[in-house]
C-alpha cells in the first residue's frame, strides 16, 4: 500500500488503485482518493459526476441572453446575478438594442 501511495503522490494518474480497489464503483473510489489525496478530491469528483451522471454535467452551459428573453414574460422577472470577474454588461445592452428596449443600469457591487 505505502508504494502506491508514493507512486501516486508523484503521478497525476489516478487510473491505478491497489489492487484491492480494482473493482470498487465510482463513488468509493472518490472517497478513497477524498480521504488519501485531498489534492485530488476535484478531478475525482468530476470523473465521478461524469460516470455517475453523464459528460453533459461537466459542460458548462453557454448563456443565451436572448433565449432568456424570448422565454420570460410581462410576469416573470429576470435577475443576473454575476461575479466579479463576469461582466455581460455589453451583451445585456447588445440585447436591449436589439430588442429596442430601455435599459437602467444600477451598479449594486463594491465600486460605488
């Protein structure tokens, strides 16, 4: 066991589990490497997520600004919330041009 660990600690494939573990589903697989190489726990999560749910779980959604619009209605408000680092500031107001709407802009973050 301590040889595998220490071929691991310095291999970034996870693919080879002692042979003990061969046959143990994804969910115990990612314990094991939770509870041994906490530096791992991400990808294993992700490989976990893909064998458990499926690759489209992983994908990250391209937001379409205007198929939320054409979904939404005179009832349902729309509300972005966004990190600081997303800024779609530019594509909001692409968007209201386009559909000749009037937009205000209120700035609610930490540069006031």
């Amino acid at each position: 066991m301590s040889n595998w660990f220490d071929k691991q600690l310095s291999s970034s494939d996870l693919s080879l589990l002692p042979e003990t573990y061969e046959n143990v589903n994804a969910f115990h697989r990612f314990l094991f490497i939770r509870c041994i190489l906490r530096d791992r726990t991400i990808s294993e999560a992700r490989y976990y997520v893909q064998d458990s749910l499926g690759i489209k779980y992983l994908e990250i959604p391209v937001l379409s600004l205007e198929l939320l619009w054409d979904e939404s209605n005179s009832k349902i408000s729309l509300l972005g919330l966004f990190s600081s680092s997303a800024d779609s500031t530019s594509n909001i107001q692409t968007l209201t041009k386009k559909k000749n709407i009037d937009l205000f802009i209120v700035s609610m973050g930490e540069r006031r």
